[in-house]
C-alpha cells in the first residue's frame, strides 16, 4: 500500500494518480515554466527537472517553495531577483560552469518574460553553459487565445508607462505594428491606460484577461472606447491582468498619417514649427520628435 507522506525527489513522487519519476538531467541551465495559477498546469518534465536538479533558481522563493511542497519536492532553493542579480549571478555561473544542473523558474509562468533571468541565460551562453527549455504555461500566450483576436502576428510589450504623457507616446508608437499587442497591466492603472489607449489608438477591438486558470478567471471584450468607459465608472478589478489590443486596420497607418498632415498643416498657419509640433503632439499623444520631423518637411514643402 503506497504511502500518504511524500516520496522524495531521488525516488519519484505523485501526481494526479500518476507516477513521474525524477530521471537525472544533464548538467547546465534547465529553464522551466511553472503554473501561472492552477497547480495542474505543470507538466511532467518540469516536475522531473524541478526534482532532478542540484538546485532550483527562484524570483521569490516563498512562492517556489509552495509549489515544490505541493509535489513533495525538496530541492534547494535560490533566490535571484533584481535586487541581488549581480552578486549572485556569479555564483550561479560558477556552479554551471563546475558541472552543476540548474533549475530557473520565474514567479509563474515562463521564465525570461519580465523577470531577471534573461542576462542569466545570455552570460551562460557565453560561457558554453548548456541552456535548454522545458516549456509550459504562459501568461501572454493563455490570454492570447482566449482573446478572440488575431494570433498570426502579436507583440508582447510587457508593461506600458506608469504616466500619462509617456504612456501614449509609447503607444503612439506601437500604432502601426501590424499584429496583436499584449500588454502586462496593474489592475489600479487599468481604467487610465484604456482611456489612452483609446486615445490613442482608435475603437479597436480588444480584451481585457484577468486571473487567468484561476478559480475567478474572466475575459471581457469590446471596442477600447467602450472598455475604457465601462472600467471608468467602476470599481478597479482585482488579480493580475493581460490587455490585448488588435492590430490596425488595413488603412489605418495611411489615415493617421493624413491626419497627423491636417493638424500639423493647421497648427503651422498660426505658429512656428517647433510650437505647431508641441501642440500636435500634446493632442495625439504622438512622440514630439517624430511630429517635430514631418512639421520641418511639412513647412519646407510650403516654402517652395
């Protein structure tokens, strides 16, 4: 008869009725997706490797340890964050470079995506460290097909400007990218970034993913004019969010750009082209250095 405790990593553990063993694993960096709310998302690689290897490299090892209790898995931990990135990414380097097998895991999700791993993996390389991915959940990947938009083509911005001004500049400039945006965004800054947006970019569709494999996931959808007027009014959401954004419609690079013309040609009739970009820029949100360019080329062109 099995038995309730544990089993430790070196002879197997349960999952969901099913036994996966911890085989051993080649020396170097295993960078391994977690669950990004639901505890079943893990597959059984990744729980084979969290167990097999020498260590495993935590953003946050609090949340880490829950996991790997969950499984009965005790393998030592590290924490490697922004904080102690430099002082520790030494260390870490030193162990692969010795032979060791390393486990990376970010808070949840994908490893790599807005978290320090990145520069972890770019100096092993360098080193000849053997790097290899045990892939799996993904925050930006979950919401994307569950979106409803286009995912033939998608850009992954991460988090957008906590401020205003730079915040539509940045999204002013995200305009023509011909795919689907997928934003990471504070349920607090949620209703101010839609409006931007809006602003910004028109009534395209798009969705708002939050606490998405969890018990209260949700995907509310509609044009941005109509999200950002729905979130005005009410309460801030909770949990983690992913905002997706569709891509422009065909003609629409060729319409702003008319547009952007009109205002500027407009503003040039009653000021100077340094003052006419600041005004055009202020009301599109668009960078002042780019509507600065087309101002002189605009007012050259009425000189001649």
């Amino acid at each position: 008869m099995a038995s309730d405790a544990a089993p430790s990593p070196a002879a197997g553990y349960t999952a969901f009725g099913l036994r996966a063993e911890a085989e051993k694993i080649e020396p170097g960096l295993h960078v391994v997706a977690t669950p990004i709310g639901n505890l079943k998302d893990i597959s059984f690689r990744a729980l084979s490797t969290l167990a097999a290897a020498d260590a495993v490299i935590a953003e946050d090892t609090r949340v880490t340890k829950n996991l790997l209790a969950h499984y009965g898995i005790s393998t030592p931990l590290v924490a490697y964050h922004e904080h102690n990135a430099k002082v520790i990414r030494p260390h870490l380097l030193a162990r692969l470079e010795s032979g060791a097998a390393l486990a990376l895991v970010s808070d949840a999700g994908t490893p790599l995506v807005s978290d320090p791993g990145f520069k972890l993996v770019q100096e092993a390389l360098k080193k000849g460290v053997h790097v290899t991915s045990v892939p799996g959940p993904s925050a930006v990947l979950a919401a994307l097909v569950v979106a409803g938009l286009p995912t033939d083509r998608f850009f992954f911005e991460g988090f957008l400007p906590h401020k205003s001004g730079p915040r539509r500049a940045r999204l002013a400039e995200l305009a023509p990218v011909p795919g689907t945006l997928v934003f990471f965004e504070s349920p607090r800054r949620l209703s101010e970034t839609l409006a931007d947006a809006a602003a910004i970019l028109g009534p395209r569709s798009a969705a708002i993913a939050r606490e998405l494999t969890k018990i209260y996931e949700s995907v509310r959808r509609g044009r941005l004019d109509e999200l950002s007027d729905a979130l005005a009014t009410e309460e801030p959401p909770r949990g983690e969010i992913v905002l997706l954004i569709a891509p422009p419609e065909a003609g629409a690079a060729e319409a702003a750009e008319a547009d952007l013309d009109a205002r500027l040609t407009e503003a040039l009739d009653s000021y100077s082209v340094k003052d006419a970009a600041s005004v055009v820029s202020a009301a599109t949100g668009q960078p002042r250095r780019q509507v600065y360019a087309r101002a002189l080329q605009l007012a050259a062109e009425r000189g001649k």
